[in-house]
C-alpha cells in the first residue's frame, strides 16, 4: 500500500462525503476506497479540522504543520488541498522536503505562470511527478468516451465544445481539462472574452481579481477548435459536445454519455449498450489507483503534465486575452500576471 499524506482539510480533501458514500468526491472518500494506497497522515493549522479529520476517515497521524509531517513521514504521494495563493509555497514544501514521488496538487496549480513553471521546474530536478486534480477528467464514463472517440466512433474531431462559467484558475478549469481531454493537448492560440466575478472578497495588494469566462474559442495545432461558453448547457456544466466528420457525442461529467453516429438526415443514437460504458466509480478512486500504477512502474497517470501544463497555458491565456482584447498565442508570454485564484 503506497502512503498518502493530506496538507490542507477543506471540502475535497474530504468534507465532500463521508465514508459510507459509495461515489465520495474527495481525497479520503477515494484513497478509502483504492485497495493501493491509504491515509497515514493528514496536516492544517485548525485543531477541530484536524479532529473532524480523525472522526470520519481515521485514525491517522495528525500535525498542525505541513512541513512536519513532509519531514517526519515516509509519504509516497502528497495531496495538496490548501487554498491557491499559498500553493506554490506548500507544493515546493513536499516536492523539497518529503520523500514522495507524486504530488496531488489541487488546482489552480498556481496564480501566476511563473509560479507553475517554479513547481514544475522543482519537481523535474527532484523526478517527482506532479498531477494536477482536474478529477472531473477521472470520471469513468468519460475516459471511456475519450477512449472511444480516439479509437474514431465518431470520425476525426473537428470541434469540442465546452460549457462552464466562473473563473478560468479556480473554477472552470475543469471544463478546460474536459475540453482538451477531447481536443487535444496542442493548444497554439485562445481569444476571449472575459467578465467580473462576482465574488465579494479581499484581494491582497500585488494580486488582480480572477475574472470569469463569458467565452472563448481555443485553436489546436491539430486543427481542432476548442470553444468554452461561460454558461451552463440544459445539462448543467462540466459537459462537451464533440463534433467528429462521422458523427458527433456529448459527454458529461453529470450523466450519461450520447453518442450519434452519421450526420445530417443519416444521423442515429447509438444503444449506448453497446459501448461497453465503464461502471460509475469515484473519481478520486480512479486518479489514486492510476497514481499507484504509475508508481508501480506503469502508465503515466492522467492530469500529468503533458495534460496539466497545456491546460494552465489556456486558463492564463484567456485572462490576458480578456484584458488585452487580443488573441494570445500559446504558451502564453505574460508569466508574471498574479491572478487571485482561491480555489
């Protein structure tokens, strides 16, 4: 059993479910579940979190500091949950300090470009790998999705479109993942159009506000067009369109996948039965057991960062376009620009 330890005891560490759930979308809820890893360790600053901790999902060692426990620990994998502008500084903490080989890190994966170059430069040195928690990416029907449309049950992909609104770092980053899940991970530009967030909440001097997504369009070097509407579909967000020259499929993260097959007045639903669907699982559990496997010398883990950095040039690349009026070829030049992301 690989060993995790848990730094920051918010909600998707693991107050988004409890442990009879049978789906729990959190990292306890997941790393319960896996049969490959389990909790040894958890830190925060706040005693009753701590505590709260121990109650539901213990017992496990408890500390009040991240930095102990990195360095009193025999941890293999690090899940990073505290709130964004203090991620840097916590993920070099374990990438520096601990004896692990995968760093979990909760998005946003930094507030500014040159703080996730900073990290990923870090781990790099130290052959750590860093995957980002994108967790909508893990859910079981939609990787199978992906897995079809690569196989062409649909044709080439001509267009993905995504629907989510909020903000590009903290929030609809997940729909950034999900668009590029099925688009690619070859972004060369992104135009957008951007709006104020209305989150009431004190920015600290240095930092500009993290605006929101009224829409962009994404260019792949493949040719493939990206497009992101700030705004829900009728099934909610956390959802893509994907438009293929021999059909077309929409997947969301909540629900079931469709699929057509032909276009035009030759187009069909395919009996969704025949596409071997995998079985609904939590997405913590599917990210932690593929983490295990890479460190049992297998696959790369999904979210690595052949998928994460992309993902990030995108999310910053919009911010700059929106204040700049201008497309924004990737990767994105402005790596300076803190963005108060405090997902």
């Amino acid at each position: 059993m690989y060993k995790v330890g848990i730094v920051g005891l918010g909600n998707i560490a693991h107050a988004y479910a409890k442990p009879e759930d049978p789906y729990p979308y959190c990292h306890a809820g997941g790393a319960k579940l896996s049969e490959r890893v389990e909790v040894t360790a958890v830190a925060d600053l706040d005693a009753q979190r701590r505590e709260e901790y121990n109650e539901l999902w213990g017992p496990v060692t408890l500390y009040d500091d991240g930095q102990k426990m990195f360095e009193e620990e025999d941890l293999d994998i690090i899940a990073v949950c505290v709130r964004g502008p203090i991620h840097e500084k916590v993920t070099l903490a374990a990438i520096e300090s601990s004896k692990a080989k995968v760093i979990f890190q909760e998005k946003p994966a930094g507030c500014s470009l040159t703080e996730v170059d900073k990290v990923h430069k870090a781990a790099t040195d130290k052959g750590v790998l860093v995957v980002m928690s994108h967790s909508r990416h893990w859910g079981p029907h939609v990787l199978r999705s992906a897995e079809l449309i690569e196989e062409g049950c649909i044709g080439q992909v001509e267009s993905v479109v995504g629907y989510c609104p909020g903000g590009p770092l903290s929030f609809s980053v997940h729909e950034i993942d999900m668009i590029c899940q099925f688009a690619g991970h070859d972004p060369v530009s992104v135009a957008a159009s951007m709006g104020v967030g209305t989150k009431e909440e004190d920015v600290p001097d240095g930092y500009a506000k993290e605006p929101v997504v009224l829409g962009a369009v994404i260019r792949y070097e493949s040719g493939i067009t990206g497009m992101h509407v700030g705004g829900k579909s009728s099934a909610g967000s956390f959802c893509v369109d994907v438009n293929g020259t021999e059909g077309r499929a929409f997947v969301p993260f909540y629900g079931q996948a469709k699929f057509w097959k032909g276009t035009g007045k030759d187009e069909a639903e395919v009996d969704i039965a025949t596409l071997d669907m995998s079985e609904k699982a939590s997405p913590f559990l599917v990210a932690y057991d593929e983490i295990a496997e890479y460190l049992d010398n297998g696959a790369m883990p999904d979210c690595g960062p052949d998928m994460c950095l992309p993902v990030n040039e995108i999310a910053f690349g919009m911010i700059e376009s929106g204040i700049t009026g201008e497309t924004i070829a990737l990767p994105c030049k402005k790596r300076d620009r803190l963005i108060f992301a405090n997902g």
